[in-house]
C-alpha cells in the first residue's frame, strides 16, 4: 500500500524534460525525475528551481517543455481536479491577522471540496492533531510564527490530501519549534499516511525526515535516490591507524590500489568493499601497524549534496 | 464497570462527499462577501460596510414611512429609481471606494493568493468569485431600495398602473441596479488590483471618480469640446445609464444630457469590459507570493 492508501507504488510524481524559463531565465532546463510514495525531500540551494517545480506541480503556470504527472494527471490540464487532491503549505508567514485559525482552515477546506459541516469538523481535527486545539479560535494575527506554520500545515492537511506540499516548512522558526515542526511532518507522512514533498535547503532537516530526496541544481535533477541509497552507495574505505599510514598506502598501490591520505586516517578507493577490506587487515598485519578503526567510508546527505551541486 | 474514554482519535482519512471543484468559486463568492460586509470581523471593520448599507436603505424606509403616513400614498415625488439613485451615489461611491478593494487587495498582502491558487480555483475563477461577491454586495444596495420601495408603494397604491407596467417598471429597476452594480465592481476591482494595499486603492478609486467627473465635466462644459467628453465622467455615466433605461433624459443639466443613449450604453459596456479584461491582464501577470 502505498501513503495515499491504493495498492500501487507508482510514482506520485513523474517529471521528464521538466522546462521552464521566465523570459530569458532558464529555470528549469530539462529536468527529470521520480517522486515516489513517503516523505521526499526537494533541496537544492536557493534559486535553483525549487519554487517553480512546485509551482508546475500545482498547476500555477504553464510549462515550457517536457512532461509531468502528478497523481496521474497533467496539472497543465486538470489543475482544478488535481489541486483538489493536493495540500500546499506556503513558505511566507503572512496569513490574514483577523480570522481565526479554524475559520481559515474550514475556509480552505471547503474550497478542496468538503461540505461546510465535514469542513468544520476536519478543520477542528487538524488543529487539534497540529497541537492548536486549545487556540483553534484565536486569531492568527495574535498567534507565534510557530504557531502559525502549524495552522499552515492544517490548512494543508484538513481536506485530506493524497500529497503535501511543504515549502520551507521550519523557515523563521528557533530550535525548539524546528524540532517540533520535523516531528509533525515525520508523523504526517509515517501515521497519517499522507505523501510529502518537503522542499528545503537544510540538508539536516530532510535526512531526519525525508525516505527519499531529490537534489536540483542549475535547474536539472542531479541526484535522485532513497536516502539509504544515498547514505549506502560508498566506493571507499577509512581506515585510521595509530600512526603514519605512509607504509600502508605505498603497499596498497603497490597492488594497485587508489589511496588519499589525510593525517592518520588513510582513504582507499574500491571496486569490491570485502576484498579490499581482507587486504587491507593483511597488510596491517604484515606490516605490523596499530589499526584504529577499519569501515566502509559512509557517504553522507551533504557529500552527496555538494557532488549533485557541482 | 469501568468507563472507557478516547483522548486522541488520531488522524483520519476523509472518504466523504466531495463536491466538484467549481463550486470552489460560490465558496471564495460567499467568503469575500462576508468579510466585504465586515462579518466575523472586529466592530471597526463593519462600521462602514454597515454605514454605506444603511445610507443607501435609509432613504427608502424613510419614503416608505411617508407614504404610509400621509393621506392618500402621497410620496412627495420621490417614486423615481433614478432619483432615488441621485440619494444614494454617497453610499455607492463611499463602498466602492472604501470597502470593495477588501476583496483583492488583502489577498495579495496577506499570502491568501498563493493559498487561493493551490486550490481547486485558479486566476480566472478567482478574480470571477471576487466580482460576483463585489456585483452581490452592491446589487444589494443598487436593487434592494428601489425594490422595496416598488412593493410598498403597490401596497400603498400609488405603483405602476397594471401588471403589464408593474412587471416593466421591475424589469427596468433590475435592468439598472445590475448595470451600476457591474459597473462599479468592474471599475473597483481594476484598480485595486494595480496595488496591495488597501488604503492606496481606496486613494486610487476615490481620486479617479473626482478627477474623471471634473475632466469629464471641464472638457464637455468648460472647453466646450463637445457633450460627448461628459462620456469621461464616470460618477455620472452609470447614473445617465440608469435614466435612460427609466426614460429619462434630464438629470439636473448634467452634460450627460445630450450624449445619445446608445452612446452612454455603448460606452458603459466598453468599460465594463476594459475594466475586466485588465484586472485578468493584471492578475495573469501576478507572481504568487509563496
């Protein structure tokens, strides 16, 4: 079962040769990927295309080239239908001031679909499962930016959404409510069973949340992959000894290995993580060195932030 | 035995009725009305909406009250809709002004547009819910008193003689309300989408409206260009309208007098449509603030 609840583990967003230019601007320029079912992130750094992505997927401009898929359909031609399944929780903090938190809320609601008393019952539900129940009828004007990111995420959440769209969801808020806020979206995508898009620039927030990321730069997808994948595609081993590795890297090129050294920890290029691991405990051996530590390199979200950003 | 009680029913799926996307437009129609007219707001937010309102009703319940009061269903003379329309341009005016531009200009200071345009509406059915709330709130104030006014003066007797005038009489007031209704909702909403903020547009409207009558006005009269630049005047335009569809022709000298009927209806309906096709143009244009 997929998030949205059918039996289908089809992608919730299909985009090939993505295109779209604002004048002169090329902003996106031919970008693909697969968005599957669970929690995704979007990073990429600002102004690389992340707000017009989500804006294509919402059906909000037309694109210049390329198809895509979201929940099956064009949103270029069933944006009404298609936005009706969709929740969106904008990245500014302006909400009106006046209007009290369930009264937007059932407002939006309602325009997704739901009649007036389903409305004000999913409305009074979502604020109560964002943590707002006991201010759901204070205005927003009077309410903390935290707070206010949470009636976001209800408004997005009342109408029951098949898929979430998160634009900068912890932007303004301190450490405490940043940790809340990624609490919540954990728990909207794991117990809610809601597909998340979660567009970001903070690498740490998506690797604590996210199942999956999606990595843009200079308006293409450069890296596309679940982040066990990310984290598990390593091609090195480290290994620190307690002294200078020099001998060790020699010896290791000497069989025709590639090596990288820095200070005590010595870095070795693999085509096969078992065999090179045998030799290397071999050589330490045979060499007589004291070994500290001997791994699989683990390949982190940032490095491969910053090889997709290159 | 024990009671057993549920604290937190967790979140939970939604698999009821669903209605279709395009009544996403009545809901936003129905929404901006009300916070047009101040409901569910703070006190100061109602008070002008509810001033305008009661100008614009006041006289006819006053017309009324005399009519029931005097001998005979006198109405002094005040049975005229488009006259009744010279009592309440006030009213009209100080709504289009001041509280219309509520509808479209908060959205878009507010972040509400983004919102708007990631649901089932999108520009065009927006900017459509919008008018329609504006055109609602003013038919209000451009049909309820004369309406009123035509049902208590038959019940006084001093109506239109006949079913056949009466029904012509009602055709003629809803001709007129929805012509200087669209009007002004057309004119309000054009503007205030030229800016964010409230303030400005109500500047902007109240600015316009004078300088287009006193433009309208110097270049008729005053420079002697001819009586159709009185066709400028766009406090007097929807009021000329209004005459000639009741068949008057003489609203105290105005200049509007002698431009032919077909002119001011022409004229009318172009800028109803130049005023839509531009608050489209501009909101096609608008990047959405996310």
């Amino acid at each position: 079962m997929n998030p949205a609840g059918s039996p289908v583990t089809a992608p919730v967003i299909v985009a090939r040769e993505v295109q779209k230019s604002y004048g002169a601007n090329h902003v996106l320029k031919g970008l693909n990927c697969d968005i599957m079912p669970g929690i995704t992130g979007l990073l990429g750094a600002n102004g690389t295309g992340k707000s017009t992505f989500i804006g294509l997927i919402l059906g909000l401009r037309p694109r210049n080239g390329g198809t895509l898929k979201v929940l099956g359909v064009d949103p270029q031609q069933s944006g009404p239908e298609l936005r009706s399944l969709l929740g969106y929780a904008p990245e500014h903090h302006d909400l009106p001031g006046d209007v009290q938190a369930a009264d937007l809320v059932r407002h939006i609601a309602q325009l997704h679909g739901l009649p007036r008393r389903a409305a004000t019952e999913r409305a009074s539900d979502a604020l109560w499962q964002v943590g707002l129940g006991e201010e759901r009828f204070r205005p927003i004007g009077t309410m903390s930016t935290g707070q206010r990111q949470r009636v976001k995420i209800a408004q997005a959440l009342a109408h029951d959404p098949h898929l979430l769209l998160l634009d900068e969801p912890t932007d303004g808020l301190d450490p405490v409510h940043r940790d809340d806020m990624l609490t919540l979206i954990k728990r909207v995508g794991s117990e809610f069973n809601i597909n998340i898009l979660l567009s970001s620039h903070l690498l740490e927030e998506v690797e604590r949340v996210c199942d999956s990321v999606v990595i843009l730069a200079n308006g293409v997808a450069t890296h596309s992959s679940t982040l066990q994948e990310s984290r598990s595609s390593t091609a090195a081993i480290t290994v620190e000894l307690d002294s200078n590795p020099q001998r060790l890297a020699e010896a290791l090129v000497a069989r025709g290995a590639q090596t990288a050294i820095d200070g005590h920890i010595l870095t070795v290029a693999h085509s096969s993580t078992d065999s090179t691991l045998n030799l290397i405990r071999d050589l330490v051996a045979d060499l007589d060195l004291g070994l500290r530590r001997l791994e699989p390199r683990r390949t982190t979200l940032e490095d491969v932030f910053i090889e997709a950003s290159q | 035995m024990t009671e057993a009680r549920i604290h937190d029913r967790g979140y939970m799926a939604y698999s009821g009725h669903r209605h279709h996307p395009r009544r996403a437009m009545l809901n936003l129609m129905v929404h901006t009305m009300q916070r047009v007219l101040g409901i569910k707001r703070t006190f100061w937010q109602k008070v002008l909406p509810v001033f305008t309102l009661a100008v614009a009703f006041i006289p006819a319940i006053v017309l009324i009250g005399i009519a029931a009061a005097l001998p005979h269903g006198d109405t002094l003379g005040m049975e005229s809709t488009p006259e009744y329309y010279g009592f309440i341009t006030g009213a009209l005016f100080l709504f289009t002004a001041f509280v219309a531009p509520e509808a479209i200009c908060t959205d878009r200071r507010s972040g509400m547009l983004g919102l708007y345009l990631a649901s089932p509406l999108n520009r065009d059915t927006y900017i459509a819910a919008k008018f329609a709330a504006i055109v609602a709130v003013l038919g209000v104030m451009t049909l309820g008193p004369p309406l009123l006014l035509l049902i208590a003066f038959t019940f006084a007797d001093v109506g239109p003689d006949g079913a056949v005038e009466w029904l012509k009489e009602l055709g003629r007031i809803l001709a007129a309300g929805t012509a200087v209704a669209v009007f002004w909702a057309a004119l309000s909403l054009a503007l205030s989408s030229l800016t964010t903020r409230r303030s400005l547009a109500s500047v902007g409207i109240f600015v316009g409206l004078l300088a287009s009558s006193a433009v309208g006005d110097g270049l008729s009269t005053g420079a002697e260009l001819g009586d159709s630049f009185a066709l400028f005047n766009l406090i007097g335009l929807p009021f000329a309208t209004v005459a000639r569809i009741f068949g008057e022709a003489d609203l105290d000298g105005a200049p509007l007098n002698a431009v032919d009927t077909w002119a001011i209806y022409l004229t009318l309906i172009g800028l109803i449509f130049a005023f839509s096709l531009f608050t489209r143009w501009r909101y096609q244009r608008i990047e959405v603030h996310r």
